[in-house]
C-alpha cells in the first residue's frame, strides 16, 4: 500500500510541474494578445457603466434633443413610448414563454 501511495505522489508531483510549465508557456504565448483583453475589459466596463446608468444618458439625450429641435421631441416621444410597450409585451411573452418551457 505505501508504495503506491509512493508513486501516486510521484506522479502527482510530475502532473504538478508539467502544468506549471504548460501554464508559464500560455502566458507568454499570449502575452502579445495583451492589448486586445484590455481593450475588451474596458469595452466590457462601458457597457456596464451604460447599462447602470442608462435613465441619466437617456435623459441627457433627450433634454439635448428638446432644447436644439423642441417640435421633433413630440414625435420622438410618441415612437419611444411605442417602443418601451412593444418591448414589454415582447418581454411579457418571452418570460411566459420560458415558464412553459421550464
């Protein structure tokens, strides 16, 4: 019993160290690819940051839109109220849907 347990420790130790040097070969092979994750985490970050404070730009695109063209802020509020209740009813069926489903 205790010499497999020997090499079951042996063989542990040789897995353990093959991964590390897997490991250290995948980070410098993708060391080049750096600019591309950062660039990625940052778009990622934006869309979060748009996501928590999208009533804040939808209304500062809005007051923007009334103030240099007040008469097409009418027409503009008739087709996002449209939206906003096609996207609910969408929404509605969709989760009903997904209930069925489940």
């Amino acid at each position: 019993m205790l010499a497999r347990e020997v090499l079951l420790a042996e063989r542990r130790r040789v897995l353990s160290a093959r991964a590390d040097v897997l490991r250290a070969e995948s980070a410098r092979l993708l060391e080049g690819f750096a600019p591309v994750f950062g660039a990625a985490d940052k778009a990622t970050a934006a869309v979060g940051w748009a996501r928590r404070y999208a009533p804040l730009i939808v209304g500062a695109m809005s007051l923007v839109l009334a103030l240099r063209r007040p008469k097409r802020i009418v027409g503009f509020v008739g087709r996002a109220w449209s939206a906003w209740q096609l996207y609910r009813r969408a929404r509605e069926r969709f989760d009903a849907l997904i209930q069925r489903l489940k």
